[in-house]
C-alpha cells in the first residue's frame, strides 16, 4: 500500500479524519485500534488527543509525545482492502 497520510482532522469520540495522498479519505476509531496505555495513555484526554497532526516524514499522523500510528494499517481501515500478506524474504545463499 505504502499511500501517506496528508491531512488528519480530529473528531469527538476518538475519531480522526484521515486524507491520504491518493485522495481516498475516511474516519478511524482510535479507541477501536489502541488501547490508552503506554505511549497513548496520554491520547485519552481529549485535549492531547486533539493535538494530532501529520508527519510527513513518516508520512502517517503522530502526537506530541512521540505516538504514532502505522499509515498501512490506517489506509487498510479506511478504505476496507486488506493489509499486503508479507512473504518469506529470499535467502541469500
């Protein structure tokens, strides 16, 4: 897949608006993908949460503290096709 995330709005509810660079676009459910320990345990004030925006050198959206999210797993999500299958990399002999 490997399409960038190129604009994030935040929404109640955990949600995000997410554009990727291919113009498909959709709403994510954080709260469905992440639980609020570790890392995200500051995503769960609403205001941090709301702090999201993209970083277009990892070319998927982060906040403040350094969480991020994988932009494969969040374009798969938003436009229902399913995550590439990785194979067994070739040996090299």
């Amino acid at each position: 897949m490997l399409k960038d995330v190129v604009a994030v709005k935040p929404l109640d509810g955990y949600k995000l608006h997410l554009t990727f660079e291919d113009e498909a676009e959709g709403i994510v459910d954080v709260a469905q993908l992440v639980e609020f320990t570790g890392i995200f345990e500051p995503l769960a004030d609403a205001a941090f949460f709301a702090q999201v925006t993209v970083n277009s050198d990892l070319g998927t959206i982060y906040w403040p503290n350094g969480a991020d999210l994988d932009p494969d797993v969040l374009y798969s999500l938003v436009t229902e096709q399913p995550l590439p299958q990785f194979t067994e990399l070739a040996k090299i002999p």
